[in-house]
C-alpha cells in the first residue's frame, strides 16, 4: 500500500495540495524538470548498455570467439543451448497469462548476451581481490595448497560469481521488460528472467567453445563434443535461477512497501543454488566416481540432473500455485481461452 501523508489522507483528493503534500508537473519549469530527469535516467540506461556492449566487442576483438567462423563451432554452439532453450521456452509456455511480446523476450536474452561481459570483468576483478585477501590467511589456516585452492574456489563461487553473474542476469530484466506495460503480471518476472538466463548461458557458451575448440586442431571435433556436452548440461541452470530471481522480481513490482527485501530474497536463492552448484560440481562426480566405480563423466550427468531437476520443480511449484491462484480469482470465462498447459 503507498504510503501518504496526513494531510492527504485528510483531505481524501478534495483539496489541492500541489507542493504542500503532492507535486505533479504544472509549470513551464516543472515539466522541464521532469523530463530532465526522465531523460537523464533514459541517458544512464543506454550508458550502461553501450559499455556492455564495448565489452563484448572487446572480447572479440581479443579472439573470444575466435573460431567462431567454422560452421562446425557455430553447430555445436547452437546445440550447447538446445536444452536451455527449451526449459526457457517451456517456462513462457507455462505462463497461463497473456503472452509476452516477442520483441521484448528478445531485448532481454540481447541484454543477458551483452551483461555477460559485465560479469566476466567483475568476476576477475573480485577474484583476484579475494585471492590477494583471504589466500595467505587460509594457507596459514588449513596448512595444504590443495585444500586452501578448494576453499578460494568455493568462496569465489558463493561471494563473487553467483552473485555478480544472477544481479547482472536481473538487471537485464530490470533495464529492459520491467518497465514496460506488458510486465503487468508477476510470473512475467520468470519468463523474461528465463529470457535473460538463456542469453547469458548462449555467451558463456559461446565463450567456452570457442575456447577450447581453438586449439584443438585435429581433435576439435572429438573435443567439441565433450564440450558441448558439458556446456548443454550447464546452460539449463542459469535459465532456472534467473527465473526464479525474476519472479522474486515479478513479486515486488506488486508488493512495492516489501519490494527491496523481496528483490534480495529472489537474489539470495538464485545465487545460493548457483553456488551451490559450482561447489558440488567441482568436488562431487569425482567422489561419486570413486564410490561408485562409474565415470566421471557419467557422475556429472546424474549431478546436473538431479540437482536442475530439484531447481525446475521448486520452480514449477510457484508457477502452478500461481496458476491455481490465477483461475480462482478469475470467472471462467476470463480464462477459457488462455494457455493451460497443465491440464490433462
């Protein structure tokens, strides 16, 4: 509920009380104030995204994608989003409100492409920080190279990259659909947090096997396919935890006095599950290999998915509480026509 001042409330809309408890734009002056700070406002968004984009086109300038234009990396590329694809194309689908323009899911998945240089600066920037901060201090503490390397990775995962990497998959939503007219629902927020999730993993795909295929030579296809592989099973996350830090989101465009609380909830889980997921990644198919006498390869498959597969009902969980809340405020006819995917 918006907040108002007595003498407003008093007056319940029977007084004007232009600069004496309310301000709109009036005057000549007035008006040239407000659309100062409109444009000004406009100006720092655009600000932001051409930086993002002087980034991206600095790393490909540098060679980030430097074997980009074999068509052979260009098809595992695309295949290494397949699967995040179709999770973010499943979570529009099970939106039983009106569609989202196709023009705005677009901008964001460009902003989730463009942010993701944000978060590769900020990613080393911060690491090398936290390195230079807490090494000799854990060395000194654990007494092992090996061990004090698992616990700067794991604190570089919880305090550096889930939380740079899901605030700038959220800005891309905040700068882009969220002011928009058509954001007027709250799982809106996930499907366009998807939108950006999808972006984002389709760069840092891109990135990877650019990366690796490079200087592959003549095993680039055997090595392409490992990892795409990889790559296809590690897309699929950031499409979960974006959207569900967007429909955390989506929940304070409608809960305004709660807004900033219920934006670091959404943050806080989106950044602990990534986290989450880098820490066992890196330690977990090896000990499961070893117990179980199977692949490492093969133990990371079950990992991911299990560990997505507990993100995408937790996910679909709000999406059908949403759904059922959805149809019982609503006469029958309101609804009759739109998406009920989950209906037998």
């Amino acid at each position: 509920m918006r907040r108002r001042d007595p003498v407003q409330r008093q007056a319940n809309g029977n007084r004007d009380l232009q600069e004496v408890a309310e301000w709109e734009p009036r005057s000549l002056v007035d008006r040239l104030v407000y659309r100062v700070a409109a444009a000004s406002a406009s100006v720092a968004r655009a600000a932001v995204i051409a930086l993002a984009a002087l980034i991206l086109l600095t790393q490909v300038a540098l060679g980030g994608f430097g074997a980009l234009d074999d068509p052979v990396v260009g098809v595992f590329v695309l295949l290494s989003v397949v699967p995040a694809l179709l999770l973010a194309g499943y979570i529009r689908y099970a939106d039983i409100t009106t569609d989202e323009p196709l023009r705005l899911l677009v901008g964001t998945f460009v902003l989730g492409v463009l942010f993701a240089g944000f978060a590769g600066v900020l990613n080393s920037l911060l690491g090398g920080a936290l390195v230079a901060l807490l090494g000799a201090s854990v060395l000194d503490l654990v007494g092992s190279v090996e061990l004090t390397r698992s616990v700067l990775f794991a604190a570089f995962f919880l305090l550096v990259v889930a939380p740079v990497e899901e605030g700038v998959k959220l800005l891309a939503v905040r700068l882009s659909a969220y002011r928009t007219p058509q954001f007027d629902t709250v799982v809106d927020g996930a499907v366009y947090g998807a939108a950006a999730g999808l972006g984002f993993a389709t760069i840092e795909n891109t990135l990877y096997i650019t990366g690796v295929i490079g200087p592959a030579g003549g095993d680039a296809l055997a090595t392409g396919g490992v990892i795409t592989t990889v790559r296809a099973l590690a897309g699929p996350g950031h499409v979960i935890y974006s959207a569900l830090a967007g429909y955390y989101l989506g929940l304070a465009r409608f809960s305004r006095e709660y807004a900033g609380a219920i934006v670091l909830k959404g943050l806080l889980i989106a950044a602990g599950a990534h986290a989450l997921y880098n820490i066992l990644a890196s330690e977990l198919p090896d000990l499961l290999a070893a117990t179980f006498g199977i692949s490492t390869f093969g133990a990371f498959v079950g990992f991911v998915v299990v560990y997505d597969g507990l993100l995408v009902a937790v996910l679909l969980r709000k999406l059908s509480r949403y759904r059922a809340a959805y149809r019982a405020t609503r006469p029958r006819d309101t609804y009759a026509s739109e998406l009920t995917e989950f209906d037998p």
